[in-house]
C-alpha cells in the first residue's frame, strides 16, 4: 500500500515541475487526487494463484467545458493541470485567438467528474455558436462530433521555417523526458507532452490519460513561453490533430517517440513544420524537416 508520506512526496513532485507565471499547477482535491490512485486488484503469474495486491492506477474522469453557461464538449482526462488544459484547449481548437480572450475560468468538481466553465468575449462566443459542432471525447479521439469531412482538417498558416533540432539534442530530450514523467513511471497509462527550447532544456511537461489532453495543457502552460524554434517531445504518434495543434501554438517542431501518420506527414510537409518520429535508440526518422542543423 502506497504511504501517506508517499503519496505526499509524488503530490509535492507533480506540484515542483516547470511553471510560467500565468499557469499554477494543481491538483484536484478528491480523494488527495494527484493524477494516481489506489485500488485493489489480483495479480497472477504463471503456476501461481491468484494474489491480492495494491496497484497505482492512472486517473481518469470526464471533464466537461462550457463557454458563457453553454456545454461545449465532455473529454476524459487525467484531473490535474485542469486551467492550463481549459486555456490550451480554447486555444488549439480555435475557440479563442488568445488567453486575453479567456475573462474567467472557474474549474469545479462535480458528482461525476469536473466541470470546466469558461467566459470568454462576447464577439468570440456569437462565432462559437455559428461554428457549434457536439462532440464528446474519449482517451484516443480528436475529433469526435465532427460531420463535416472539410473541418476535419482544418486550414493552417504556414509556419516559418526552422532549422532542425539537432540529433544529439533529440536523443538528450527523449532521455529527460523519460526521466520526468512522474505519472507514467509510477503506474503508466498515461501520455506525455515536453517542451524543450533551441538548446534542448526541459522548460514544462505536461501528462495525461489522452495525448491531445497532454498537448493542450502543455501549450496552456507554456503559452507566454513560446517561439518558434523551440520543439515539442511527445510520447505517443504524430497524428494530424497534434500538428494542427502545435502550428497554432506556432512552434516549429514535434518529435513523437512512436510513428507518424500519412496525413500527418502530409499537413506537416504543406505547412513547412519540422516533424520527426519512431525514435528507437539512435534512429530518428525525419518526417518533414527544413536543413538539418547537424
């Protein structure tokens, strides 16, 4: 069973990573919630019975936004880091052009989950409604409610073109990553999202059970620290929804330790973003890349 001195050692880790001045790094209060909880399950091994055991598991629980008193979307989540997810998400789904446009968030928790209420400028929420489309999220969905093909893939501004960060830099962050991810290397399940600059330091990292979650609180967190040769490490695929996503956030470059989509490459390759993925020891592939810097 995991200690209440445990416990408050991995609460008090989560609350010490990385912050910028706008973002405040909380934790939940239900249950002393810090992304990981305790339950009883059976653990079993071959020839052997069946043994009771404690485990830590990755949390998990519906989050609900609202704009102006409206329902907006229902994501599951992991429920820590809930203002930097509610101004990441208004951000990469084009709710609203910047965090000024954001006037009050008030996060909540509700007898089934947390419910995220968000009031933003008028003129934003008339467009809001015009644009309105339900959808309801799962771990692995991006793009849940969506009817119409077109807005599937939305239409992004070309990026300005960055060097690519170096291969020795990469192989550096994958390793700090790793070492960071607090969630994942006490219980797993989760997805990770890093942001590191030029030089390859770790400036905030974000987890979570949905790897666009991941994504959206990181570039909440870190909207006031962002330029365009920096890059963003993730543990997951690069699939459309995450380059969509960082174009916005207008950072030249996200690594992926696992593979690449087709339509991924293909928006990356159209709107000049550094893209590279399926990093195995030494191996990077480069997917879409301006001259490598090294």
């Amino acid at each position: 069973m995991m200690s209440k001195q445990s416990k408050q050692t991995l609460v008090h880790s989560l609350k010490s990573l990385p912050e910028t001045d706008r973002s405040k790094r909380e934790v939940i209060k239900v249950n002393d919630r810090s992304g990981i909880v305790e339950r009883t399950v059976f653990e079993r091994c071959s020839g052997q019975n069946l043994k009771i055991k404690q485990d830590l598991i990755a949390d998990e629980v519906a989050v609900a936004f609202a704009y102006n008193g409206q329902s907006h979307a229902v994501m599951m989540a992991s429920p820590i880091d809930l203002h930097d997810f509610a101004i990441g998400f208004s951000i990469t789904e084009r709710i609203v052009d910047s965090a000024d446009d954001i006037l009050d968030v008030d996060i909540r928790n509700a007898r089934k989950g947390v419910t995220i209420q968000l009031k933003i400028k008028q003129h934003l929420m008339e467009r809001l409604e015009r644009q309105r489309r339900q959808m309801s999220g799962r771990s692995g969905c991006g793009i849940c409610g969506i009817i119409d093909l077109e807005a599937a893939v939305p239409n992004l501004e070309p990026m300005i073109q960055t060097k690519l960060p170096g291969h020795r830099t990469i192989n550096q962050a994958v390793e700090i990553l790793q070492k960071n991810q607090l969630i994942q290397n006490s219980c797993g399940g989760v997805h990770c999202a890093g942001m590191f600059d030029r030089t390859g330091k770790l400036l905030a990292i974000r987890e979570d059970v949905g790897r666009h979650n991941a994504l959206d609180k990181l570039i909440g967190a870190q909207l006031d620290n962002t330029e365009p040769d920096y890059f963003v490490l993730m543990s997951s695929r690069a699939s459309h929804e995450l380059i969509a996503k960082v174009a916005i956030a207008r950072i030249g470059t996200l690594v992926t330790i696992s593979a690449a989509t087709t339509l991924a490459i293909e928006v990356a390759n159209e709107i000049n973003l550094n893209l590279l993925g399926f990093i195995r020891g030494s191996r990077q592939v480069v997917y879409s890349a301006a001259p490598a810097s090294e």
